[in-house]
C-alpha cells in the first residue's frame, strides 16, 4: 500500500502553501495523505527539522519547501488546476 505523508509544523507558512497547492493542483494526493507535525516525535523533528513542508512517498522525498511539479507529475500525473 502506498503511504502518502505530508509533514509539516504548526503556524509554518510554507506548510501552509504546500498544502492549498496540493489540495488545488493534486486533490487525490491531499485527501490520502496522512498528516504529521514534525514537532510531535523526537525522531520527526530531528530528521527533517527546519525543512517543513516535507512531502514523502513510500519514505521517498517528493518535495522540500516548495512542490516540485515535475516529481509531483511522474508520481501523480500532471497538475489537475495549474496555477
């Protein structure tokens, strides 16, 4: 099964504009992905630290701080409301 996580840390503003975009541009990825506050495990935190928004699949980094579409498009296909 695939695993979808999308890491993130409260009040972070690039966190928050992943997730709209992903919510916008990949609908089907943000419904499934499973949401994990960075600052909620000391394992988390230590491994990505300050490079929230992190998004992975299968343990396997998709995007750092910012979406990277062509990643994004290999793995999801292309953006459904690109922008």
């Amino acid at each position: 099964m695939t695993e979808i996580c999308f890491y993130y840390r409260e009040g972070c503003h690039l966190c928050e504009e992943m997730a709209a975009r992903l919510f916008r541009e990949w609908p089907q990825v943000a419904q499934a992905m499973e949401w994990l506050d960075v600052d909620s495990r000391e394992e988390w935190c230590a491994r990505y630290g300050d490079k929230v928004p992190v998004l992975t699949l299968d343990d396997q980094i998709l995007s750092e701080y910012f979406i990277d579409p062509e990643r994004m498009a290999i793995h999801f296909g292309q953006s459904s409301n690109p922008v």
